[in-house]
C-alpha cells in the first residue's frame, strides 16, 4: 500500500516540480504585486494610484517574461480593474474599446486579405528588377519596399510578407546556410530594420501611433476648448512630423548592415535567374491582385482625407470589410488570420493606462522620475534624450505598443510637469519604441525574421547597439531643428 502511494505520489510531485519551473516568473510576479500591494502608500501617491501601480508592475514582468500567453495578461489586466479598484464592469468595458482599437482591428484585417492574396514572389522579383543584381541595391530596394510598405499596413504584416522574398534570394543563392550567413543577415535584417524605422512614418504604420494618438485625445482634448485642437493629430499632421525622420534613417541603416556584416555574394544574379522562372510559371497578375492594391490604396486615401471626420478606425474597418464584399478574403481567413490576442492586449493596455492617468499614478512616477535626473537634463534636447533612453530600455523588454501604452501616460505627465509640448514628448515616445533593435522580442519584425534559423540571438547585439544610437540622434536632431520650423 505505501509503496502505491509513494509511487502515485512521485508522478503528482514531479508535476507540481514542472509546474513551479514553468511559472517560475508568473509566481514571481505575484510576490512582486503582493509586495507591492502590502507596502506603505508612497508620499503624495493615492491608494487607487498605488492598486494601479501594483497591476502595471506586474503585468510589466509578465510582458517581458510572458510566463502566460500575453492574451490571459490582457484579461489580468481587466478583471483587476474590478476587483482592485472596484470599477464597474460596464465602464472598465466601455474603457476597451476606442478608435485606437478599431483601428488596430482594422488594419490586422487589411493585411490578412494582403497576405491572402500571395504577392511575396511577384514583390520579391519587382524590387530586383528595379534594383538589379548587385547585393547592396537589392538590399537597398528590399529596405525602402519594406519601409513604404510598413509605413501603412505594420511592420509585424510587412515581415511576414517580405520574410520569403529575402529566403527566396537566399535558398536560391546556395542551399547551405554557412555559406550565405552574412547574406542572410544583411537582407534579413534589411526587412526588419526597414520595418521598424518605417512604422514611426504613420499612424497606421503600428499600434503604438494609434495609442498616443488616442491618449493626446483622452488627456488633453476638450470639445469646448478651441486651444486643445492641436491635440486632434490627423494623418497628414502625423506624416509631415514623423515621415521625414523615418526617411533620414534609411540610408544608415544599409551602411551599418554592411559594415557589420559582409555578405559572401556580391551579386546575386542565379537566384535572381531562378526566381523570374517560378514567376513566369505561375503566370500574370490576376484582377484579384488589381483589385486588392486598389482597394488598400482607396483605404490609404481615407485615412489621409477622412481620418479628421470619422476617426482612422472607422475607415480601417471600413476597407477590411470592402476586401470581404469583394471576395478578396473570406471571414474564416480573417478569424484564423487576425491576432485577436493583440487586440485584447492593446485594449487593455490602453485601459490600463488611461487609470494610470485618472488615478494620478502617471504623475507620481513622471515626479519620481524627474526627481532621479540631473538638473541639465530637465528641460530642452537633453529632457527628450532622457525620455527617449527610457523608452529605448522599455520597448526592448516588450513590444512596442505595449511600451507607448505603459510610458505614455508617464511621459505625458513628465512634458506636463516640465512645461514641455505634450505633442513633442508624446512624439519622441512614440517614435523611440521604434528602436527596440537589441534583442529577438522588442519588436514583431525582429521575432518574425529571427525564425527564419539564419540568425543569432547575438547578431541583434552585434548591429542593434549601432542602430540605436543612430537613430536616437536623428530623432533628437530632427526635434531641434525640424519640428520646429513646422511649428511643432
């Protein structure tokens, strides 16, 4: 009998063993909250300020240690709101669900019917016959595709369509992985940089833009208030701030690749040879593919003249609901297509920052955090430095628009407490979780071309580090001389 026992009991002990390593971090941060939540209530901090705290940090370790599927984060998140704060369930509801995230739907929308259609081989062999054969303008061209294309559509849907286009190139210029190492990172890296410093460009270029847009809209817009209009930032306003400084960044970004790695091939004329074969095979453009560009430009066209009107979610739902009445893609594709677990994600971590706002707990941390840096670096070029540092180290640790929504509020509070441009901080925020070039998971496009298998967790380190201050110095120079000649 006791030997039944001791050996029913092993398999159970095991499993709790199992269990305990697996969510190691998960009971990590709930000792964490429970710390938290036990602790004194800081010096000028409320009880609500310090619940909303106590769920921010957590959900933070979570994020970065993703212990949970980052979907049940989003669920803690809301059900905590009830529970902790005492919120009515109806309001934290209401709380879910804003332009912001319509527009998030809507674009994870568009890019399925994109995808749907297969237009990665005839993309790959339109930037080849533009660039020709030479390593360095197909990587050039690979880049600027990438780039213009995540400037409307993400760049986590850009990687995902431009990831065959560079394994094209690359399987077809040799089988073996050794020999095309540093091939494989240049153009790999080319889709993923190009991706990311391209989504700053515009609203519909990530999430993260359609959560500050939103906040700036929340926090400081008021109807009856003709002065708050500028807070009102429409597509056009977003482009003429933010695309020129995605467009000073692309020519550096081809001279760090190449200066970090050096591809075996100079010229890649056999699997250009190869490619145009599989192209002739699978025969013309079809009216579908016609159809398809046609409908996502007419998109494009709404959000540039129409965003003001009816919001950019309305017209995001708008266009991936006219690739439905056309037959381009089915709603079965849409349902398996869409990450509807990022848009619950998103969602609740604008709700989650909009108490951070109401609650005071932004301010208390922009306080504290004005607090910790140097006098010299409180106002001016040197205080968007700091808030760009910030973010850089955050979005690194998660994905980009899960940093704009923790920090925006933060740094909201940090311009409102500082007497800087709420529109210039929330800018710089916005624009700087775009450089979460170091490691695998700050950013879709890094995790997407990362298992492709020709990279290491390394080479992210190796060119990341370049890529981070070059862009942080474009970014900073662009706020002190160009944003204001536009009057920003």
């Amino acid at each position: 009998m006791r030997a039944n026992i001791r050996q029913s009991g092993t398999p159970v002990l095991r499993s709790i063993v199992l269990f305990l390593r697996e969510k190691k971090w998960l009971i990590f941060a709930i000792i964490v909250g429970a710390a938290f939540y036990l602790a004194p209530t800081p010096e000028g901090l409320s009880r609500e300020g310090q619940l909303v705290l106590v769920i921010s940090v957590v959900a933070v370790v979570l994020f970065v240690t993703e212990p949970i599927p980052l979907p049940a984060v989003a669920f803690m998140i809301i059900v905590s709101q009830v529970l902790l704060l005492g919120r009515a369930s109806s309001d934290v509801a209401q709380s879910l669900m804003s332009d912001s995230v319509l527009f998030i739907i809507g674009s994870l929308m568009l890019a399925v019917a994109v995808v749907k259609q297969k237009l990665d081989k005839r993309l790959a062999y339109m930037i080849v016959r533009m660039s020709g054969t030479k390593t360095r303008n197909i990587a050039i061209g690979i880049a600027v595709v990438s780039g213009l294309l995540a400037s409307v559509i993400g760049e986590h849907t850009v990687a995902a369509m431009m990831l065959p286009v560079a394994l094209t190139l690359i399987t077809l210029t040799s089988d073996d992985p050794k020999k095309v190492r540093n091939l494989a990172a240049v153009l790999l890296f080319s889709i993923a940089y190009g991706s990311s410093i391209a989504g700053i460009g515009t609203p519909s270029g990530g999430a993260r833009n359609a959560i500050m847009v939103g906040y700036w809209k929340e926090f400081f817009y008021d109807p009856n208030d003709p002065n708050t209009a500028k807070f009102l930032v429409d597509y056009v306003k977003w482009v003429i701030v933010s695309y020129p400084v995605f467009l000073a960044q692309l020519p550096f970004v081809i001279i760090i690749l190449f200066s970090t790695f050096k591809p075996e091939y100079k010229h890649l004329t056999r699997a250009v040879v190869k490619l145009r074969s599989q192209i002739e095979i699978e025969g013309p453009m079809r009216p579908s593919h016609f159809l398809t560009i046609g409908l996502f430009f007419i998109t494009l066209l709404g959000w540039i003249f129409f965003s003001g009107a009816i919001g950019l979610g309305m017209i995001a739902l708008m266009g991936g609901t006219a690739f439905m009445i056309f037959g381009l893609v089915r709603w079965e594709d849409l349902n398996s297509g869409v990450n509807w677990g990022v848009v619950w994600l998103y969602a609740a971590a604008i709700s989650l920052g909009i108490e951070m706002k109401d609650t005071g707990a932004a301010m208390w941390l922009a306080d504290s955090f004005l607090k910790i840096l140097p006098e010299s670096m409180e106002s001016g070029i040197p205080f968007l430095a700091s808030v760009s540092i910030l973010t850089t180290l955050v979005t690194n640790t998660m994905s980009n628009g899960a940093a704009v929504a923790v920090l925006g509020p933060i740094t909201l509070d940090l311009a409102h407490s500082t007497g800087a441009s709420e529109l210039v901080v929330g800018f710089v925020t916005s624009i700087s979780s775009a450089f979460a070039y170091l490691t695998v998971i700050g950013t879709p496009a890094c995790t997407i071309v990362y298992a492709s298998g020709y990279l290491k967790t390394t080479d992210f380190l190796k060119v990341g580090y370049k890529m981070v201050i070059m862009s942080t110095i474009i970014l900073l120079l662009f706020a002190a001389l160009y944003w204001p000649m536009i009057g920003l």
